[in-house]
C-alpha cells in the first residue's frame, strides 16, 4: 500500500482531486478539464498513478506544475475577502433575502425573487461561456451601493451585462426609456451607460453595455440604442463568437483586475 489517498476540492468552480501523504500533506494534483497530472515530489509518480487510477478519464500528461503567469500570481495573492470571482450570480440579492425575506404571505410577488430569477438565468448563461476563453463576474458591489451585475471579459473584449425580468412581457425600449408591459417607463440605458463607463474607469479598459431581457414576450425597439446591446437571455451565447478584441494574456490580466475587490473602491 502507497499510504497515499485522493481528496476531491472545489477551487474557482473547477474540480480538483488531490494526492495527500497521511500527514494531510499534498504530493499531486489531478486536473480533470487540462488532463493533466501535476507532481510537487519527485520519486512517487508510479504510486500518484496507481492511487489516482480509478479517477482518471483519458490520457493525461504527468510532469510539475507549470509556472504561474503574472495574472495567476496576481489572483492567489488576493485575500479571499477580496476576490470577487466566488460571488453568485445575484449574491447581493441572496444574501438580503437570507438577511430578511420579507413576509410569508403577500399580495404582490417580491420584486427581489424576480430581479434574482433574472440575474441566476443570465449568469448562469454567461458562466457557459468559460471553456471558450471568457470568464464571467458577477454582482460586483460599487461605491455607494450600486453594484454591477454581471462583468463578462474574454476574447471579444468586456462588458457589463445588466439583468432584467420580463417573463411573458412585452418590453418597448425607446433610447433610453425601457417599459415592461403597462408599468412606466424608465431610464435603465442612462444607467447601464453610466455603470459601464465607472467599469472602464476602473479597469482602464472600454468595457460595453448589455441590457439581458429574461424570457419576454415580445421586443419593440423604436431606433437602435446607442452603445447598448440588446440580447434575450438565450441569445446571450453570441457574445462568445466576437473576437479579435484582446489576446489571451489580456483577457486573463483584466481578470486578475476585476476579480480584486479593492480595483472598484473608487469608481
């Protein structure tokens, strides 16, 4: 017997199995999505193996990790108070609903569940995106109380991805008033603008705005907005197919940036 086990963790939403000593000590780690074996001693790589046999789901590569690029460094010296990148999609709603759910029994259905149902569905849609070089960020507090939605960085550049319900509601969007079904109309574009240009403020970057409507019944708009996209929550995967913007070590740089919590103390 190697004396050795495999211990399965969760690290920034990716599976990792790791080979411990009895001592609790780490002596390897599998990564299961790059299939590749990574060995921090020298001399037990037959026993990692055997250990690791039954965990396996292909060819991997066996060798020691491989040197952390400046946007890795930058992410594991942050504190975990810090990092940004574990929040929820809606992690500031979750937590004022867990603070305070309001009452049992109400006429009108909270307005906090809904806004929460549309930040869960178009993060979770932004999120699907990360096997093709992009990474979402979600509920990003601001100064003030405000806060981003959604941060999505990858090829095509970045932008700030703002969620609203219209489950089974026409929206009429007139530049830059939207209205849902028969309720007033309000300016929800000046402020996307507004919170996209205190992202690129921060990050040094031009971020662009998105307005993701979850599951309408019908999209009326009367003259094409000014630098905002429109996009249905299914839609939302098109994003994806816009490239040449920023090559791979920025996307990752930017990243490292907007995942650090103090990058949004002043904007």
């Amino acid at each position: 017997m190697s004396g050795l086990r495999v211990v399965p963790t969760w690290r920034h939403g990716q599976e990792r199995l790791y080979v411990c000593l009895t001592d609790g000590r780490n002596i390897a780690w599998y990564d299961r999505e790059a299939g590749r074996v990574n060995l921090l001693s020298e001399g037990r790589e037959d026993d990692v193996l055997e250990v690791l046999g039954p965990f396996l789901t292909g060819p991997v590569t066996i060798g020691p990790p491989p040197v952390p690029t400046p946007a890795e460094l930058a992410r594991l010296t942050l504190h975990p108070d810090d990092d940004l990148a574990p929040n929820r999609p809606g992690e500031a709603l979750l937590i004022a609903l867990d603070r305070d759910p309001g009452p049992a029994h109400r006429l009108r259905p909270d307005p906090r569940r809904r806004a929460l149902t549309a930040e869960q569905t178009v993060g979770e849609a932004l999120d699907r995106l990360d096997g093709a070089g992009w990474h979402a960020l979600h509920s990003i507090p601001l100064p003030g109380g405000d806060r981003l939605h959604h941060l999505l960085i990858g090829p095509g550049g970045l932008f700030c991805v703002h969620s609203l319900y219209a489950r089974k509601q026409k929206v009429l969007v007139a530049d830059p008033m939207v209205a849902l079904g028969r309720r007033d109309p309000q300016p929800l574009l000046r402020r996307l603008r507004a919170d996209a240009d205190r992202a690129s403020y921060a990050l040094t970057a031009e971020v662009r705005p998105v307005l993701a409507l979850t599951d309408p019944a019908d999209v009326t708009v009367r003259t094409p907005p000014r630098e905002v996209r429109i996009l249905r929550d299914r839609d939302l995967s098109t994003l994806s197919r816009l490239g040449g913007v920023l090559k791979p070590a920025d996307v990752e740089a930017l990243h490292a940036m907007a995942r650090d919590r103090n990058t949004w103390g002043r904007v």
